[in-house]
C-alpha cells in the first residue's frame, strides 16, 4: 500500500445504526460519498461550477461492496480514497473504511461524467490531468 492518499475520519453516531446496534449497511454508501465529495473538494474539483457551467456532472456507475467486519455506535472510521484506474471516460476508485487499523469495508466505486439528461461524456481534460498527476501518489 502506498503511504499517500486520501483520508476522512467520521464517527459513528446512533442515527448510523440498526436495531442491533452496528452500522447499517447502506449507511457504508453514504460515509464513502462523503469522503469522495471531500477527496475532490481537496484536489480543487468544484461539482457546483461543473453543474453550473458545463451542465456536466459526477455519477456513480458501479459500486462492489464487501463488508468484512461490522461497525458500531461510538466508533471512529477512516475513509481511504485512492485512484485504482482510470480511463478516458472513467474513473476507478479504491474506497476502504478501517476502524482500529482494521479493514471492515472494502469498495470499488466507478465515476463517469455525464451531461444532465444522462449522456455520458468523456471526463474532462482538466479532472483527466488533476487525477493523472495524483494517480501514482494517492493510490491504495
């Protein structure tokens, strides 16, 4: 593993859990969007001007989730982000969640960019060139 990427610490709350007191498992999709939204925001990719200019914006195509060990009320999760691959029209990203330096999620989550309406588009120069640069430091 590469010692440079991208991480978002989140604490589990109450609201995060079910009935048998561990994370509930789509709430795994909603913690990684948030360190993905972050991730970008931190390489300087703005999603609101992307929408508001261009009328382009960043989906989610395909998501492969394993979920290996549970998480609960109180812990305190770290979201690594990193670039697996990428395309002309496509980005892959390694999306794992640890608590106490163990691994319990591990996700594999495909970006595109579409126009609104829903047209896939090629990823733009700009994002192709800001991912390129970091794709060798920030993988996982």
């Amino acid at each position: 593993m590469s010692e440079k990427y991208h991480e978002f610490w989140c604490r589990v709350y109450y609201e995060d859990t079910d009935l048998g007191g561990i994370v509930y498992y789509a709430n795994y999709l909603k913690f990684i969007e948030r360190a993905r939204s972050e991730w970008l925001r931190e390489l300087g990719i703005d999603q609101n001007l992307l929408k508001a200019q261009n009328r382009n914006i960043l989906v989610v195509r395909k998501i492969e989730a394993n979920y290996l060990m549970p998480a609960k009320y109180d812990d305190v999760l770290i979201i690594k982000t990193g670039v697996k691959k990428m395309t002309g029209a496509s980005i892959v990203l390694n999306q794992d969640i640890y608590c106490v330096d163990k691994v319990i999620f591990k996700s594999f989550v495909t970006i595109v960019c579409v126009k609104i309406g829903g047209k896939v588009l090629r990823l733009p120069a700009d994002i192709r060139r800001l991912l390129s640069d970091k794709k060798k430091n920030i993988s996982i």
